[in-house]
C-alpha cells in the first residue's frame, strides 16, 4: 500500500471490495484475499468508521473468517459493536443451522480477544444477542432443530455458546451488577442445563433417550460445578428459585461431576448441598 497519499484511502477502498468478493465467490484464494483485508484494514489510510462497515458488512453476509480479521484490527471491542444486526441475523436463524457453528466461534473468538481491554462489552452482547445464544444452547442440547450438519455441530454449538456465557457471567460477577441481575442470569442458564443433562445423561447415568450425547450432559454439569465453587453465593440463591425435580437432576449431575463420574457403590450418598435448599 505504497500508493500515493493523496486517494490512498479510495485505493484502499477498491482493495477490500475486490477481497471481498473474491471471498465471496471462491475458496481457492482465501488465504490471500484475508491477507490483503488485513493490510487494508489495518493501513492508516482507513479510518476506524470504514472498518466498521467492513465489520458489518461481512457479519451480514456471513463472511465470518473476513471478519474476524476485520475485528481484530480495529480497536476492541469496536468490529463487534457495529455488526450486531448480523450477528443477531445469523444466530437468530433457526432454519439455517449452518450459520450457526461459524458466526458463534466467531463470536466467542472475539469476545475473548477483545473483553480484555473491553469488559463492558459483555453488557452489550447479554443485552443484544443474549437470548439467541441461550436459544441456540437450548436447540442443540435438546436436539429441537434438525438440518444437514445438526447432529454434527451439537457438541461445538454448545460448547460455543456455554463458553460465552461462562465469559459473560465471569463479568457480571466481577462487575458492580446487582445480585439480583446474576441471579436471574444464572437461573435462566441452569434451566436449560437442566433440560440438557435431563436429556443427554452423563457418564455411567446414559438417560436413554434417541440422540442423547454424554458429552454435552457432562459439560452441562461442569457448568454447575463452576459456579458453585466460583460462586458459592450466587448458586445456594439459584438453587433456592429451582423447583424441587429440577434441583434433583442438578444435584445428581453435581455430584457425579464432583465424583469423577465413577459407578456408586452401596446406594446414593447425599451431596451436600442441603443448606441451599429452603
């Protein structure tokens, strides 16, 4: 990009729309066409409200390796903000589920780049897209959806997904939020880990059930594990608002994780967690 200064900027322009539509209409140069996005996006010549265009534009149409790049050139956290629209787009489509493995890894990707230096940026994905996550989390646990891929990408969906929460209840946690918002939080993620380990079982406990993966049964209860011994407090008031079945399923996945998911010999014995309960 030795191109003179004056027009540099419209220079770099025509770079990136011809990088992206070679992204756009071939695989064979991917590698090179990511290569010159990155130098143009990162040239000084592009102001940052450009590169949030790039941002946006590439979310929208799904080119998510495209815009990873572009996220990570741009100040954290700033890529992120301006592609809302189609990060919502995409993890809010449940017909097509091969958006979904691509846009929440890319998600998570730059969330954890970016949150760092941009912690608040939390705030705005739990409020934007939030729900979509906890959506998708709950389509692929209990196997709802169906689709060319579906079975394929359950475990890497949910795995996706359980780590961005994980991420943002980390924040809220740390942050000044008031209880009552982790709580609430925090409820609404266990009741779908509930149905999950309900659904997939876990190891030496199959549940029986067509489809049923232990793996995701299992990362469900290491969920519950963290926050109980991240967050002692946040779990005994989470667990005083679960009905009493659905306490029993987290209870029974608490202590199999906790016992290294061995066979029980001599009958059940109680997991401790009888103060948490009114």
């Amino acid at each position: 990009l030795s191109h003179p200064d004056d027009g540099k900027a419209d220079f770099t322009r025509a770079l990136i729309q011809i990088a992206l539509e070679i992204l756009q209409e071939s695989n064979e140069l991917d590698a090179p066409s990511l290569d010159l996005l990155k130098c143009c996006v990162e040239s000084s010549a592009l102001p940052n409200e450009d590169g949030g265009l790039i941002a946006s534009y590439t979310a929208a149409h799904g080119l998510w390796r495209a815009w990873a790049v572009v996220c990570a050139a741009l100040p954290p956290g700033y890529g992120i903000s301006c592609s809302i629209t189609g990060i919502k787009s995409s993890l809010g489509d449940l017909e097509d589920v091969a958006k979904h493995v691509s846009a929440l890894t890319a998600l998570r990707a730059a969330l954890q780049n970016a949150s760092a230096n941009d912690p608040g940026l939390f705030s705005i994905i739990l409020q934007s897209v939030g729900f979509e996550i906890l959506q998708l989390l709950r389509a692929y646990s209990v196997r709802i959806l169906n689709g060319s891929g579906f079975d394929d990408n359950r475990v890497v969906v949910c795995t996706e997904a359980v780590r961005v929460n994980l991420m943002a209840f980390t924040y809220l946690s740390s942050a000044p939020t008031e209880e009552a918002k982790v709580i609430a939080f925090v409820s609404t993620l266990f009741s779908i880990l509930i149905e999950s380990v309900a659904f997939n079982g876990y190891p030496n406990h199959p549940s029986g059930k067509v489809g049923a993966d232990e793996a995701i049964g299992r990362m469900s209860a290491q969920v519950f594990v963290h926050v109980l011994r991240s967050s002692p407090g946040v779990f005994k008031s989470t667990m005083l608002a679960i009905p009493p079945d659905s306490r029993s399923v987290l209870e029974a996945s608490v202590r199999a994780d906790m016992n290294g998911y061995k066979l029980q010999q001599g009958g059940k014995k109680k997991l401790s967690l009888k103060g948490f309960q009114r």
